[in-house]
C-alpha cells in the first residue's frame, strides 16, 4: 500500500511538471506578448517604458529561467499578479473559489443523485420501454450544451413564471432561499449532463455484475429482488461508477466555464475566461495550472478509495 | 499499398454475397435509435452541402428594418439583431459546425492514432514514455485545453480545428493502443515477421487495417463533442470568427441580450447544436456494439 502511494505520487508531480511545461509553452506562443497588449489601448509607448516594464514582469529574461521562476513561484503557493486589476491573484480569486466550489459540489451531488438510481433501473429493466426512454434522456443530456439548457431555463422562469432570477450573486447571509435557488439552476444544468455519464457506466457495470454467480447464488436462495440489486450487485457495480465521478469532476470545471457566465455567478471558472479574453496571461498560466492540480488531485483520491472501497484491489503486493 | 486486383477477386469470391442495403436493412431494425442518429446526421451533412439551396436569405445580409423580428412566413425562424435571417444562419452554421467537427475529430484521431500504433506496437520505455505524455494532455479538462490552445493561436477557422483537435489526441491514442495491443499478439502478425515483413510494414500494413473498427467508432462519438466544443468555444468568442455563422457564436452575447424579446435567437441555434450532438452520439453508441463488442455498453 505504502510503495502504491509513493509511486502514484510520483507519478502525480511528474504529470504536474509536464503540464506545467505544456501551459508555459501555449502561452508562450502566444502572439504578442504582455506588454504590448497592456499597452495595445494605451496607444503609443515609449521604447525605454516597454523595457523597463518587460523588465518588472521578468520576461526580458531567457525562457528557461522564466520558467523555473514560475515553478518556484508555484511551489511557494504564490499565484502572481493580475495585471488587469494590479492585484495579486490570490487575492483576487480567494473569494470566487467558494462560489465554483459550491457549484461544483451541488452539480455533482445532483448527478449522483440522478445518474446512479436512473442507471440501476435502466439496467434492472434492460431492453423494456423504460429503458429505452432513459437512456435517450441520458443521451440528452449529452447532447445539449450546459450552457444553453441553462439559457433556456432562465428564459422559461422570465417567460412563464415571470420571475427574473437575480442578476448578481446573492450571498447566503443576504438572502438564504435566493441563494439557494441561484446556484440550484447552475447545478441543474451543469449535472444533468455529469448524470448522464454517471447513468451510463452505472447501467453497464451492473449489468456486468448481475452476470456474476454470485448473484445467482443470492436470488437463488431467495433473496429478494431490492436486496440483490442494491446490497450486493450495486456494491462491486460501484467501482467504475467512482472512477468516472473522479473523471467527470475534471469536465465539471469546463462546464462551469460556461454557465458560471450565463447564470453570472462570479467563479473562478468564469474569470478564467475574462482572463483569457482580456490576455492576462499570467494569471490564465496559474489558473490553469491550478485547475491541473485539482484535477490529479480528485484522480489520486479516486485512486486511493479503490482500496477503501474495494478489498479485492491490492495494491503492488 | 495498392490493392492488387488478385486480392480483390479473391474477397469477394470468401465473403458471403449480401448487399449494402441488406446490411443497411439490417442495421435499422436492430439498432433503430442508432438509425435514427444517422439520419441525423444525413440531414446535417445534406444541410450543410446544400446550404446554398435551402437558404432563404443571404446569412450575413443585414437588414435594419427588421431586427429581432419574431419568426413569421417570410423569416421562418425570425432575424437577429441586426436582422440577418436565423433560419439562412442555421443552414450555414450546419456547414461550419461539421466542417469543423469533421476535421477536428480526424486530425485528433489521425494523430493520436499514429501515436497509439507506435506506442502499442513498440512498446517498452517509448510505450511508457508516450503514455505519460498523454497523461499530461488527458489530465486537463476538454474545454480548459481547448481554451488556452485557441487563446494562444488566435482566432481563425484553422486555429479552431487544431484547438479542438489536441484533446483528442490522447483519447484516440488509448483507443488504438489498447486494440493494437492485442492484434500484435495474433499469430498472423507472428507469421508476418516470420516472413520478414518489417515492422514499419507490420504495423501500418497488418495491424493498422485491423483497428479500423474501434477508431470508426472513436471518430463518431468524438464528433459529437468536437461539435459541443466548437459550439462552446464559439460561445465564448474563442472559437469560429465572424462573419461565419456558428452555432455557438449566434448563442453568444447578443443572443443572451436580447433573450426576452426574442427566444427565437436562443432557442433555434440550441436546437440545432443539440439535434447534431444527439444524432452523432446515437450513431457512435449503435456503431460501437456492431463493430466493437468489447466495449459494448461502456
């Protein structure tokens, strides 16, 4: 157990360093670099201005140095300077993380909620009508983007129920319901489409399990149906399911992109893309960065559950 | 790698006589969801082809005395803000958003292809090495790579493809790789060697044919997310430029802007995006259990 630990981890800070390489690269081919997009509105900019800022930000330096200075910044924990608002970034991003990270967590509790039940009876009842119509709700839930099903729903509530959902962010101390309601939306949206997923493997790896003998064994001597299916198949069922909820949880931060915007719910994933829109790239090369080490992060915790959950998996014996 | 006419004869003298629409037939009473997906996407690729033909207006003409006029007999699906025809849009953002999906999906897949075949078929440290660089790629999610990726080169119809294609890449190197894998363990490939087939040869002439199935099936339910990606990325004025009529692009600002005084603007092109998305992962769903069973249901 302890050299799988140490050899995932490893592993995990290898990939780190990669994407960090990666990161660092795309921004670097970039065309035109910082300073001349700070100053792209400012109109005409002296020569020995543009030197002295390349200088402050550092990028006069050669490309290697400019990036081993990153990665010690990173390891510090430090996260930069927006140049757009001149702030440090931490400071910027600390109070949007609560936001994403709510949102986040209410989708994925609401597509577990929905893709594991609706996964189970679609297998229980495989091939039947009822089958037939979940699934193709699931694969609409693919289909439709996150951020148009949310359009459409803010556009029912104006249309229909004449209620305008509000337009900036409510904090829960403001107005407890508002909030709620205001990141239940979101959620709906951006889970439907993670229920999906989840719906689908759910289905195929009960199906899989309710193969086995052992589920024989249990229907044979009389267990009943509810028993069967939830105490002993969905159990060993429940492997896959986990792997692409730790999967799924990576795509979770590309659809809040979107519909942190629509809903206007100031998150982290929305300003990733005003950053990227206004090129502050310093502050898009830690984001990203940062949503990389979430990401290894979820999948190493994936990683050790399994022995948690699962007995039968050992690790490196 | 012509095909010699011998081997051609010799096919089809092996292979049971029944015809494409036997096949076709069969294909829609077994799988008829699966049908229906490429139905599908006909409609889209015929749309697209012929958007020429079905437009009633010209896309990018404006006409300032009709905006975000509601859909009425001369603008079935209404106008926009700057009263450009929504219908004439949609029938021309079908043509970008397949060309798009199209060459996105098949630059990812090709590449990462290449990339499976060797890392599979080599092995060893290149095999281990190759993995590791497409865990890299995979660990970011979809949308974020393809963002920074089309941030970094600039917007043009071009940098898109390429945007939406470097995610697959990975995803369609695992696929060719875990099939590789088993195929270089067959006995032909054995016999193959045996004979003194070089291995360049081996692997692009006898393995290669044999993955055809599981990269069919990947290129199909790829293309359902690279046209989701598109749209997305167009929505976020990171994707397709004007004046080219995108999907993702009409959803955009002034679409939310101006959303309660006309739904059409959002409702159509969502519809559009959806219908697309749906039909192709309907087909790739079908498609994988005929031509790849061991992955039926994953």
């Amino acid at each position: 157990m302890k050299t799988y630990v140490l050899q995932r981890l490893v592993i995990a800070v290898l990939t780190l360093l990669g994407m960090s390489l990666v990161i660092f690269t795309l921004l670097r081919l970039a065309p035109g670099d910082i300073v001349d997009i700070l100053f792209s509105t400012a109109g005409y900019v002296s020569p020995s201005e543009k030197q002295a800022i390349m200088k402050e930000l550092g990028i006069d330096r050669p490309y290697w140095v400019q990036y081993l200075d990153w990665l010690r910044q990173i390891a510090s924990g430090d996260l930069g300077k927006s140049y757009r608002y001149d702030l440090p970034a931490w400071q910027i991003i600390r109070p949007l993380l609560p936001v994403t990270l709510e949102l986040a967590a209410l989708s994925m509790v609401f597509a577990v909620a929905l893709g594991v039940p609706t996964g189970v009876i679609s297998a229980v009842r495989q091939d039947t009508g009822l089958d037939y119509v979940l699934r193709i709700f699931s694969l609409a839930g693919l289909s439709m983007p996150a951020f148009w099903l949310g359009m459409v729903i803010i556009l029912t509530l104006v249309t229909w129920l004449q209620w305008i959902p509000p337009l900036t962010y409510v904090s829960p101390a403001q107005d407890l319901k508002l909030h709620a309601v205001q990141f239940l939306l979101p959620a709906l949206a951006v889970g439907y489409r993670s229920s999906a997923l989840i719906m689908r493997i759910t289905r195929s790896a009960l199906l899989e399990v309710l193969r086995e003998d052992y589920i024989r064994t249990a229907w044979a001597k009389g267990q009943g149906g509810r028993v069967v299916i939830w105490r002993h198949a969905l159990k060993n069922a429940m492997l896959p399911v986990i792997t692409v909820i730790g999967i799924e949880f990576a795509f979770l931060i590309g659809g809040l992109v979107v519909t942190e915007r629509v809903f206007n719910l100031p998150g982290v994933a929305r300003f990733l893309v005003d950053a990227i829109l206004w090129r502050d790239y310093p502050i898009v090369q830690n984001l990203v960065m940062f949503i990389a080490i979430v990401v290894i992060l979820a999948n190493l915790l994936v990683d050790m559950l399994y022995g948690v959950l699962d007995p039968r998996v050992r690790y490196g014996s | 790698m012509a095909v010699r006419p011998a081997d051609l004869a010799v096919g089809a003298e092996l292979r049971p006589r029944s015809g494409a629409w036997t096949t076709l037939g069969r294909f829609f009473r077994k799988k008829p969801l699966g049908a229906a997906g490429g139905v599908l996407m006909l409609a889209m690729a015929l749309t697209a082809v012929f958007a020429e033909v079905l437009q009633t207006h010209d896309p990018i003409a404006t006409d300032a005395a009709y905006t975000l006029g509601a859909p009425r007999a001369e603008h079935v699906f209404g106008t926009d803000h700057l009263g450009r025809d929504v219908y004439s849009r949609i029938v021309h953002g079908a043509r970008v958003s397949l060309i798009v999906g199209l060459a996105s999906t098949l630059l990812g897949s090709v590449l990462g292809g290449i990339i499976g075949l060797l890392s599979g078929y080599v092995g060893g440290k290149t095999d281990l090495i190759a993995q590791r660089v497409l865990d890299i790629l995979q660990g970011l999610p979809l949308l974020v790579l393809a963002m920074v990726v089309s941030a970094a080169l600039g917007p043009s119809i071009q940098n898109v493809i390429i945007a939406i294609s470097v995610p697959i890449i990975p995803r369609a190197a695992r696929v060719i790789r875990s099939s590789v894998l088993s195929i270089r363990e067959m006995q032909y490939i054995e016999a193959a060697r045996a004979l003194g087939v070089r291995h360049l040869r081996t692997a692009f002439r006898h393995i290669l044919p044999n993955t055809m199935g599981p990269f069919i099936v990947l290129c199909t339910a790829q293309l359902g997310s690279a046209i989701l990606v598109e749209a997305t990325l167009s929505f976020l004025s990171l994707g397709v430029p004007e004046p080219y009529p995108s999907w993702g692009r009409m959803l955009s600002v002034s679409a939310t802007e101006y959303a309660q005084k006309a739904p059409h603007l959002v409702l159509f092109p969502g519809v559009a995006i959806s219908l697309a998305v749906f039909g192709s992962n309907l087909l790739g769903d079908a498609l994988r259990d005929v031509l790849d069973p061991r992955l039926r249901g994953a």
